[in-house]
C-alpha cells in the first residue's frame, strides 16, 4: 500500500524560511535542530536525519527529528555502509519506497529507525564533495516524488554554505575530506610536487615534426648543426647562469651535468655520422633519438632510464633550435599566472618559462623520482604528473587548479571550487606556520613520551639538513646512491671521506650507515648484476655482498676508518637469515682485525643493526635479537613481502596498508620483544614520514622514527599533540579486527582528540 503523494509546500517560501533561521543568532546546533524538524514538516516525514561527514570518512548524525536525541553525535557510519554511506560514496539521491528491501539497508539500533520503510535521501555537497547526506523517511510505503526530491536537493545546497562557514565542522577537516568529487572536471594523476596553485594553461610545444630527410648538401647540414649546438649550448649558459642555485647545490650540479652532456664528443660524432649518410641535420638528429630510446628500453635501472631522458630532452631542444622554433619565453600576452600543460617535460623546459609567473606544472607522463620533479621540487613547484588525458581536456588560457598534495587537477573549476581552494591555501599558510614554530621544540608528546625523530639520507647533501631540521640523527643513510655517481667502484679512499664527511656534519648525534643495497633494479658501478624477473626478492643486497665480499669489506673498511674514535652505526639491509649476518658480521671481524694490524684509530665502539624487511626474521628473533644492537624496520619492503605485493607497481599502490591490523599488531609484537632484549627499534621506510602512520606507529610502541628531512616538522607538530599512553589502548582494541585497514578509525581518533595531523 502507498500512500498519497504529498507535494512539498512552496520551495521558494521554505528556502526564505530556511535562510531566516541560518542567519538567525545563537548556538548553530540549535540552528541545525530547527532545520532537521523544519524539513520533517515540509515534506510531510516523519523522520529528518542529517549527517555530515568527519576527517576518516565517516558519517556523523548531526541533527535528527523524529529519531533518538542521544544518538546526536554518537552514531557514526561509513561511507558506502547503510542507505545514508551508500548515498555518500555514490554522490547521488537514492529513492526508496521500501527501504528495508534495499541491499544496503541496516539497522542503526540506536536511533530507534527500526520502523520505517519509505526513505527519500540527497548527498550534501561542497566543492564537488560529499559533506554529508540529508534523508526522510515514514513509516507507510511511499513513493516519494521528484519535486521532493528537488526540494531535498535544495535544502541541501543551503545546509551545504552552514557547514561551510566552519561552525559546525572546523575548516582543517572540511579540506581533508576528500572524497567523490562530482562537480568540476577533474583528472587523477599522481602528486610529483606538492602545494596548490592555480593558473592558466599553457600548452607546452610538442617535438618539432621532421619533414625533410634526405638532404641536398651536407656540408649545410653539417653548418646547420653547428649553429643550432652554439644555440643550445648558449641557452644552456644562460639557464644556469638566471638559476639562484649556488656552487655546491645539487640542484646546480644536475644542470652541470645536463650542460656536459651537450658537449659530450659521442653524441656529437653519432649525429654528424648520420649527417655524413645523408641525413638532414634535423632527421640524423632524430634518428640518434631513436638509438638512445631503444638503448633505454633495455635499461631497467631507474638513475640510468633518468640519464637517457636527459639527453633525449638535449636532442629536443636541439631540433627546436635545427628548426628554428623560436625558444618559449616571456611575452607580452604571457598571463600573470601560469600553469604548464605538458604530455612530458624536458629538464630545462621549465626554465623557459618565466619563473615568476610559473605557478604549477601537470603532464600526461612523469615520475616522482625524476630530475624534472627534483628541481620542481627545490623551485616549490607544484607538480601533479601521470594526469592522463589531461591534453585532450584542456585548451590554452583555461583557469587549472593543480593540487599537487592530493595529485589532481582542475580544468575551468567554479566558482565554489575556486572559492573552496582559495580557503584551503589559507589553511595550508596557517599549517606551515604552526609546523614551523615547532622548530628547536623537543619531540615529546602531551604524556611525556620522547619520540627519537631521525631522519633518512643518501643523496648528496642531503645529510647536511640534519642541524636545520633539528633531526635526532640520522636513521638510515643509504650508501648505494653515493655508489651510483660512479661508474668506477669509489676506492675505499674516496668512501671514507665520503662518510667521514657525513659524520662530521652529524657532530655526535648517531648515523646508521646502510651498507649497499643493490640489485638488477638499482645499479651501481661495475658490479655485474644481470637482468632479473624478480629483482626485489632477487640476487641483490646483502646477498650480493656475502658473494662479492671484497665489495663489502671495503666498504666496511671505509667505515671504520671515518668513524675513527667515534660509534659506528653498522646496518645490514635485506637479512633474511641470522647466517647472513654472522657471515657479514665475521668480513667487519676481519677488517676490524685488519685496521689493527695497519695501526689504523679504531671506532670507539661499533653498534650492529639489521633491517628488518624480510618476514622469515619473525621466526628467527631469540636469535637474531641476540646478535644486533638495533632494528630498522624498512616498513616500504616488509609490506610488499607481508602482503606479496610490489612496491612499485602502480595498480598496487594502496592497495594494502600499513595501517592493517596485520602489520600493525605484527609491529607492536616486535617491539615488545625488542624491549625483551634491549634492541632499539626504529622504523625507517616511508609510513615513519607520513603523520597518521607514524601516529599508529607510536601508538603500536614505536619510540624511533627515521624519514626525510621534510617530515619531520608535520611529524613533530603531530607529536606534540598527542597522548601516547590513551591511543595505545585504543589501538591494543583494534588488532584483531577482521578491517582491511584502520585508517579511518584512526583518522576519526585523531579528530576527536584534537591530534593535528
Ligand atoms: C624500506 O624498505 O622500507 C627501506 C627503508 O629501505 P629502501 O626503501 O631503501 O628499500
Ligand atoms: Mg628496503
């Protein structure tokens, strides 16, 4: 049976009526509550709930006519859980006649809604978001009607600018909402460099096409060429002489290198060889492009495939110059703001751009450990990369949105997610600030637990932040990318001033210095490693090194003698056996013995650590807990072992989390049997960096977190808002929980006190 239709009373009065009661004075609950029962009475329901969403993506009954008053604040769902998280995580109204019939549909008990059967339901949006859901329901079978659900649409909209003034839910959670964004355009790619910025398109030029080949003279071509060189090699002067980067800054040598391998004498020749069969100078250009991609289809090493970019970007820019482009530049009609639209970008492309009005880049390809993204980065570019599509959705001079935290970008946005995104650049200011005043404060959190707060390093000069961020040491230094800028083995003179350099820097605060880690996938000098299927659970890392134990003992050589008088920090990487250890640990035996006999100053004493990345060591820990003074857990490969799933494969990145309840009660096992043995553990991969997982590290009873040197201030500031003891007992209640993950749970913890994450 279904009962009449009823039509709602004039929407035009309602909305003046509803606009009367929200700039009405007093408490904005109460404004909320007046809402819930006016919507109830307008369209003839017997029950009005309004939920509205929480940082964690959950759903918290705000106001509600008609069902239980103390349920107000205490029932809380998730998205895509029940009608009302059904209606969130699909962004659309859902019209039920009988409800109890819909999948989804569950019993909220504490709410009293056991009776209702018709239900009428509309996402609350803001900026193309989910920001709540407002619903009806009676008790009779009924079929609500499209003028109802207009009506709801349109009270949703004005509840949508009472959430948005703050009161309600602070501004710092509305922007993390996330979510289905439903409204603007918007492409997906993934964050290169972070920070916000909006301008308007610029579409960067494609290569230049060739339309001659064969040519009539190659004496011309050979001129052709050589002018075009003088050109780009001048443009190159100029690029780094307009840089701010100083003698000594990494950022400076990588566009030294750039600039050498515009002169380097083999590309050079290959190209007048292929001039000297016939060629245009343009199309022997091009086909020594082509030689240098298939040589980098071969190439699995990432710094090498980086390289080969770098000289394929050369041979671009040289056509452009062979065809006389003109060089993109400033002009008069250049806007004040601009966003670089991309399918990819050539590492000094963006310096052809004028630095001032560059706000942001996106492009179709991209990666985040690439040269381009390194310099973004150190310029505070905004950068959001692999946005597929991106080029076909955007025409020069369109207003872009690149949000370079989240790796999104918007095309031609309006006015509200303008508006949205202007809000939440003030709020990013204001986190900046509050993450710098943290500067120079200890790490303690509100119970006065100390969290050591290390901090990671290995590229050059990166060890160097360590005084300035106000690091307790540094948690892991990874030795091999030193290796890589050699094409030689570095001798064990060059290593130990390498390391004793670091030291230096360091003063007396700790350095745990990696041994290499290397393998088919991440290269150094002349070891031979050959191609492999599997090259993360391959022939690589310590395991490379009980094989070539000279490699090793050099190294550790090298250590001994740079940290002469002082603690060495020795860390073994990829130790799957407590034999491996020993075994490495009796090549340190010989070389110690080895420096005696040379009458070589000694360590004062020599710390033994493992990581901890392989799970077998799980099984082997009375042992292997017997033997070391610390523990790095190397959280980035301990997941892709835990859950069979590789680090860098794209369609597995957040797939599995570390945020499980099974790494986390795995971690807060470990660290009680640490404790047992009196091994420091600290956890070094990449969750050490990021708030909420260094947050549920804590709580899990991690004290020792090592990340890079931009993490630490977020890190600290979360921290110093934190109380230990009451999140761990939270935590100890969750490990068994069958949940794919606790983030959200422990979003939601940290929301509710007051934890800034
Ligand atoms: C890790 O595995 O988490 C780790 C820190 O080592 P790397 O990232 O160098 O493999
Ligand atoms: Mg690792």
């Amino acid at each position: 049976m279904t009962t009449d239709r009823v039509r709602p009373s004039g929407p035009r009065r309602l909305l003046s009526r509803l606009r009367a009661v929200m700039a009405a004075p007093g408490d904005v609950q109460a404004r909320l509550d007046q809402i819930a029962k006016m919507i109830a009475a307008n369209l003839v329901a017997e029950v009005c709930t309004i939920y509205l969403m929480r940082a964690g993506r959950v759903l918290e009954l705000f106001a509600t006519e008609g069902l239980r008053d103390e349920a107000k604040h205490k029932t809380r769902l998730e998205v895509g859980h029940g009608l009302v998280g059904h209606i969130a995580a699909h962004a659309r109204p859902l019209i039920l006649s009988d409800a109890q019939k819909h999948p989804e549909f569950t019993y909220v008990r504490e709410t009293g809604e056991e009776d209702f059967r018709s239900f009428l339901g509309v996402p609350i949006l803001r900026a193309g978001h989910v920001i709540g859901v407002v619903s009806v329901r009676n008790r009779a079978l009924k079929n609500y009607h499209e003028e109802e659900v207009e009506t709801l649409q349109t009270i949703a909209m004005v509840l949508a600018e009472l959430v948005g003034s703050g009161d309600l839910i602070p501004h710092v959670e509305l922007h993390d909402l996330g979510g289905n964004a439903t409204l603007a355009p918007h492409i997906e790619g993934v964050s290169i460099g972070s920070g916000l910025a909006i301008g308007a398109a610029v579409i960067h030029e494609a290569p230049v096409v060739i339309r001659k080949f064969v040519a009539d003279n190659p004496d011309e071509e050979r001129e052709r060429l050589r002018v075009a060189l003088g050109s780009l090699h001048q443009s190159l002067d100029e690029i780094i002489a307009d840089s701010d980067f100083v003698p000594g800054d990494e950022h400076l040598d990588i566009l030294e290198a750039y600039r050498m391998f515009a002169h380097d004498r083999g590309w050079l020749s290959r190209i007048e060889e292929a001039i000297d069969t016939g060629l245009t100078a343009e199309a022997a250009v091009q086909r020594e492009q082509e030689e240098i991609r298939a040589r980098m289809a071969q190439v699995t090493d990432a710094y090498l495939r980086e390289r080969f970019l770098d000289v394929i970007d050369l041979g671009n820019r040289l056509l452009n110059f062979l065809s006389g482009r003109a060089v993109l530049g400033s002009d008069e009609e250049t806007p004040e703001d601009i966003v670089v639209i991309a399918r990819s970008l050539g590492l000094t492309d963006m310096f052809h751009y004028p630095r001032g009005r560059l706000r942001g880049i996106v492009t179709e390809e991209g990666s985040p450990t690439s040269h381009l993204a390194i310099i973004a980065n150190s310029l505070d570019l905004p950068f959001v990369g692999q946005a597929k599509g991106i080029l076909t959705s955007v025409d020069p001079g369109d207003m872009v949105i690149v949000d370079g935290n989240n790796g999104v970008v918007y095309v031609e946005p309006g006015e509200d997610v303008v508006q949205a995104f202007d809000e939440r650049l003030e709020m990013e200011a204001q986190r900046q600030q509050i993450v710098s005043e943290v500067r120079g404060k200890p790490s303690v959190s509100r119970d006065g637990i100390n969290i050591k707060l290390l901090m990671n390093a290995g590229l050059p000069n990166e060890h160097e932040d360590i005084e300035s961020v106000g690091a307790d040491g540094i948690g892991l230094y990874r030795t091999e990318f030193a290796f890589m800028r050699y094409s030689e083995m570095p001798s064990v003179d060059i290593q130990t001033a390498l390391y004793r350099g670091v030291l230096d820097k360091a003063r007396d605060l700790p350095v745990n210095f990696r041994v290499l880690d290397v393998g088919s996938d991440k290269k150094v000098g002349p070891l031979k490693i050959s191609r492999e299927d599997n090259p993360a659970i391959g022939w690589r890392s310590l395991r490379i090194l009980l094989d070539r134990p000279v490699v090793l003992r050099q190294q550790l050589r090298a250590m001994l003698r740079a940290a002469a008088g002082k603690t060495l920090y020795l860390l073994f990487p990829m130790v799957a056996d407590v034999a491996e250890l020993d075994a490495a640990r009796a090549l340190l035996d010989l070389e110690v013995t080895h420096a005696r006999a040379k009458r070589f100053v000694l360590p004062e004493d020599i710390k033994i650590g493992s990581m901890f990345e392989v799970p077998a060591l799980a099984w082997q820990l009375p042992a292997l807990l017997s033997r070391v003074d610390f523990l790095a857990v190397g959280s980035n490969d301990l997941m892709q072992f835990m859950f069979a799933s590789d680090r860098g494969n794209p369609k597995l990145v957040n797939r599995y989390d570390v945020l499980s309840p099974a790494f986390l009660s795995f971690i807060n096992s470990l660290v009680g049997r640490c404790e047992e043995h009196g091994v420091e553990l600290s956890v070094c991969g990449a969750a050490a960096g990021a708030t909420t997982d260094a947050m549920a590290l804590i709580g899990a009873g991690v004290r020792n977190l090592s990340m890079t040197a931009a993490s630490i201030g977020p890190v600290k500031t979360m921290v110093r808002s934190l109380s230990v003891g009451p999140l761990s007992e939270y935590l100890s209640t969750l490990y068994e929980l069958p949940d794919h993950s606790l983030r959200d749970r422990l979003n939601e913890y940290a929301v509710d006190h007051d934890i800034f994450l």
